[in-house]
C-alpha cells in the first residue's frame, strides 16, 4: 500500500480554518466597534441636541422673566405716581379750601380776638390766640363751624394768660373726619 503524506493537507486545512476563524471574529470585532461607534455617534447628537434645547428654553425662560420684571416695574412705578398724584392732588385740594378759609378768617373773627398762631399739623389746622372773654371764642368757634370751608372745630384747650390775668389764651382745631379716614385708608394699604 502506498503510503501518502496527509500532513500538508492537514496544515492547509489548519491553515484555513484559522483564517475563517480570525476572518470570522475579525468581521464580528468590525461589527461591534460599528455598533458601539454608532451607538456613541447618536448619543453625541442627541445630548449635543438636548444641550441646544435646554439653552434654548434656557434663553426664553431669561426673556420671559426679564420682560415680566419690566412688567412688574412699569406696574409698581405707575401705581406709585398714582398714590403721588392722588396725594398731591389731595394736598392741593387741602391747601386751597384753608386759603379760602384764611381770606374768610377776618371777618369770622370778633372784636375781642386775636389770633397769635396758625399752624397745620397731622391732625388739622390748629388756631392759637388770646380773647378777653369766654363767649368771644364760643362765638368764632361757632362761626367756623357754620362755615363751608372750615372742619368741624374742637376746642383744645382754654387757659388764663400766665402774665395778663384778664386774657384767656385758647387752641382750636379744624379737624376733617374725611382726611383722617382718607390719611388712615392710605396707611392700611402701605401695609
């Protein structure tokens, strides 16, 4: 029997099975490292996506609160001049009725009365002056009182002159009920 030398053909096949073989896992390395490079690409873009959304929402979230502070401030700012301008009309309006009321004062006045201050305070207008005689001062508080332009007057104080025993020194107030509600309404809503 002839003897044949199978080893060559044992090493070619050897051969070639390793070259499957390493093709094989080569193709399957080629495979994965697309699929991982993919898989790496889309996540880039889509955080590279999400990135640019968020700096987005981010940009128009700035805007809208920057526009809501303009809103905010114009709003304050114009509610602000309003209650200056209510308060200075009201102050006008204040001013004006004791300019009438000081042109009246005269003739308000009796004989026996002198006024020696006339001063404005948060209360009202306050008259300080001197009489010879009780009735002088009932009498000019009652003029007053029949007067549209003056507040209801209280009498404040009545005293004797510390240096003239025969003259009383006096203080009337012209208070208005409606401007200490308004001046009262006024400190609530600053609170």
């Amino acid at each position: 029997m002839p003897v044949t030398n199978l080893l060559p053909w044992r090493r070619r096949r050897l051969m070639r099975r390793i070259r499957l073989w390493s093709l094989f896992l080569t193709a399957q390395l080629a495979i994965a490292a697309f699929v991982i490079t993919a898989d790496y690409l889309t996540s880039k873009r889509q955080h590279a996506m999400l990135t640019q959304h968020m700096t987005q929402l981010q940009s128009v979230r700035q805007a809208h609160e920057a526009q809501y502070q303009r809103i905010l401030q114009a709003t304050q700012q114009q509610a602000v001049e309003q209650v200056q301008q209510t308060l200075s009309e009201q102050g006008q309006r204040h001013n004006r009725r004791y300019q009438e009321l000081l042109k009246h004062l005269p003739r308000l006045m009796p004989k026996a009365l002198w006024l020696t201050e006339i001063s404005d305070s948060e209360r009202g207008l306050l008259l300080s002056g001197i009489s010879h005689h009780y009735q002088a001062i009932v009498d000019f508080s009652r003029r007053l009182a029949v007067q549209p332009l003056a507040a209801v007057p209280k009498l404040r104080q009545t005293r004797r002159h510390p240096k003239e025993a025969t003259l009383l020194e006096f203080t009337l107030q012209l208070g208005d009920a409606k401007s200490a509600l308004g001046t009262a309404a006024i400190g609530r809503r600053d609170k």
